[in-house]
C-alpha cells in the first residue's frame, strides 16, 4: 500500500506531547478503606455515551479497588492523547484510532488500547425537518455539519455513506470547520440541512423544535470499536495490579449496565451531569441502551480491530496495517470478565 502523509492530527499531537513536560505519576492519597492511589484518566468527551464508566465512578468500584479515580475531560482525541503520550494523564479515553496514529510515527513508548467500553458509534443524524421514512440518499445534495477529519465521528459517517453508495466528497456537502461540541448550536442558528450528534446536543435540538433525529448511526454502522481506554506502554508494563484494578472495576459497571434498566441507570449517573435535567439523561441512556451500545465486557477483539483499520483505511486516514498484538491487550478484560 503507497503511503499517505501523516495526517495534521498526529503532527498536533506529537507536538504537543514534546511541549508538555508535567508528569503525575501514580500518587497517593488516604481514603475510608485505607490509601488509594490516585490516577488521572483523561477522557475525550464528557458523555453519557459513556455511562458505565460514570456507574463505575458513581457506584465506588474505583475505590473498592484501591483507586482514587481523577477524572479529566480533554475535549478531542488529539488533547487526550496528547496528555497520554505526555504523562499529564495516567490513562486516555478516546477513539483507538488515535493509538494506530502515533504507532505510525514509531514513538519509544507507544500506546497501548487494554479495554474497549463502546461498540457502537454514539452520534446521530438530525434534520431540520420530520422525515419518518428517512433513506441515506436522501442526503444527496444536501449541506451537513459533520465531524474532524481523521476522527471516528466522521469516519464512521463517511463509512455508512459509502455503503449506501454515495460519495461524501461529491454528492454532498460536509462542512468539518466546526469545533467539536459546537455543531448543535450552529444548526440551531440555521447552518446545514442536517447535522451529526452526540448527545446531548441530538436531543437539546428535538426538545427545542430546531431538529428532529432521522437516523443512528450506531445502528447503521454496525459494531464498530468506537472507545476504548489506552495507556503508554511503559506505564502498563510498570503498574500490571493498578491497571488490574481499573478495568474490574469498569468491568463492575458494565455489568451493572447490563443487569439494570435505563431509569436506574440514568439515577446513577445523574451526580455527573448537574445540568441536564433526570428525564432527559433518562432519554438519552434509553437511546444507546436499545442499540445495544455498551459491551458486555471490555475485550477489544482482533475482529474489531481489523475493522476499525478498514474504516481508517477506507477514509485515507491510514499509512499502513498495524499489528493487532502490538496494540491491544486483552489480559486485564479477560480477567476481569471472569470475576
């Protein structure tokens, strides 16, 4: 395969990383049950798409473990793999497809993906009109507010694209300038016939009248390895019995997701999102709870792998296949699914 050009995201990154110098480590702190050790998880978007991570924080199982859980939003998959590749965090949470990036670029210590939390996309088409029998090529022609090149937002949106036979760069209009999490109030403000969204911006825009959700791209994509949590090699290599105890209690979280209903789990994690009101947190966990979003472990599959590289592929995103063994391990999800 003719290599691509590394794309600007990397560049930003690696850049990044060099500039910041402040490392954390693994400290320590004393809590109810004794010391716990404190480490700083860095997640790319503060999202209910993620709710078993926010069960696991709510429900104590970071603490049952001996973890004192510091939790970091980054806004963007560049940030928090920045922070990763930096030691500003312990552990990154965002789309693996930034761990293949720096891979590419051959670093001294790269990244590591140990646990998959979602395995579906968690973003939404919303038009500005109802549309019940919405079919894809009903894009054609038309403007959209879609996601960062080279991120899984638009990535996987490109890819439903195409499997419908359209051609994103011809039949279509994508507009990608916007600032991830800002789309919602560009469309609100009369900018594209449809945009794509996380919650809760999909259904911000429904209770206010500005758009109404057509499509899943979950759904429409199919399983894909959209999260997974992710850590420097060395740091994996060095802290085996901490990075242990993260992913049981993660693990803790999704079994909790998997034994309770929506409305329990919504009260969960309520704590974590003091602005959105319970009946629409409610909505929302409803939303990715039917479409089956959440795993009900956390082993990253070489099958899962494979296709998110296809996708990567597919997009232009990818200088070459990088190998599964090198950036997964599954050793902590097996163990702790078998708990």
């Amino acid at each position: 395969m003719m290599k691509k050009k590394p794309s600007v995201l990397l560049a930003a990154m690696l850049a990044a990383a060099v500039i910041c110098t402040g490392l954390t480590g693994c400290g320590r702190e004393s809590g109810s049950g004794g010391e716990l050790t404190k480490v700083t998880l860095n997640e790319v978007a503060h999202s209910i798409f993620y709710a078993p991570m926010y069960v696991a924080i709510e429900e104590g199982y970071f603490e049952d473990e001996g973890i004192a859980l510091d939790l970091v939003t980054g806004f963007g998959a560049d940030k928090t793999m920045t922070a990763v590749l930096s030691g500003e965090a312990d552990i990154g949470f965002m789309g693996s497809e930034s761990s293949i990036y720096v891979y590419s670029q051959n670093p001294d210590d790269y990244i590591v993906n140990f646990a998959q939390l979602t395995q579906r996309a968690g973003n939404f088409l919303v038009s500005r009109e109802p549309m019940d029998d919405f079919q894809w090529s009903d894009l054609r022609g038309s403007s959209i507010l879609g996601g960062r090149k080279g991120g899984m937002p638009q990535m996987v949106f490109e890819y439903i694209l195409k499997k419908n036979n359209l051609d994103p760069a011809v039949d279509m209009d994508i507009d990608q300038s916007i600032d991830f999490g800002s789309t919602a109030a560009a469309f609100s403000g009369g900018q594209g016939d449809f945009t794509v969204e996380f919650e809760p911006g999909a259904t911000t825009l429904e209770k206010e009248g500005a758009g109404y959700v057509v499509a899943s791209l979950g759904v429409d994509s199919g399983y894909v390895p959209y999260t997974a949590f992710s850590a420097r090699q060395s740091f994996i290599a060095e802290n085996p019995e901490l990075i242990q105890g993260f992913v049981n209690a993660l693990q803790k979280g999704m079994d909790f997701v998997q034994k309770h209903t929506p409305e329990e789990i919504a009260e969960s994690i309520e704590p974590q999102f003091p602005e959105t009101e319970l009946e629409d947190i409610t909505t929302i966990v409803t939303r990715y709870y039917e479409q089956d979003t959440w795993k009900a472990d956390l082993i990253f599959e070489e099958d899962s792998f494979t296709l998110l590289q296809d996708i990567l592929d597919e997009a232009g995103e990818l200088e070459q296949r990088v190998p599964y063994e090198d950036l997964v391990n599954t050793e902590f999800a097996v163990k702790a699914a078998g708990q």
